[in-house]
C-alpha cells in the first residue's frame, strides 16, 4: 500500500472487529451499502476508504473510526 501525505499508511482492525461481532464479509458489506471485494480490499490495505465508508464501517461495528483505523509510520 502506499504512503499518505506524511509518510503514514492507513492500517485497519476491520477483520478483527468484523469477526468479534460475528460478521461475514458479504454481511458487513451488504450493511454499508459496498461490495464484499470492497471490504476485502480495505481489510488487506489495497484499498482506503472514504471518509464516509470509513464512518459507516464503525457505525455497522458499533466501535469509532479511531477503533477501525489508525495511522502508522
């Protein structure tokens, strides 16, 4: 995955969280309106969400985006 502006990449928790509360893939994605390949994509960092799908996630998970994903150098 590339770096953002700063040097950091975006890491995730979005497995582990999707998995905790006993989600498939396909269930999540149907949740917030994505694809299943889309939230493969985010979970193994190919993809970065938006903004919007990042706050729909944390929502679907019931955690915060700080929760789901954090910055690293």
């Amino acid at each position: 995955m590339k770096p953002t502006a700063g040097g950091s990449q975006l890491a995730n928790s979005l497995r582990e969280l999707r998995a905790r509360s006993g989600l498939t893939q396909a269930q999540l994605a149907e949740r917030v309106g994505v694809t299943r390949k889309t939230i493969n994509t985010v979970e193994n960092r190919v993809f970065v969400p938006s903004t919007i799908l990042a706050l729909k996630l944390a929502e679907a998970l019931g955690v915060t985006v700080e929760e789901v994903f954090r910055l690293e150098d």
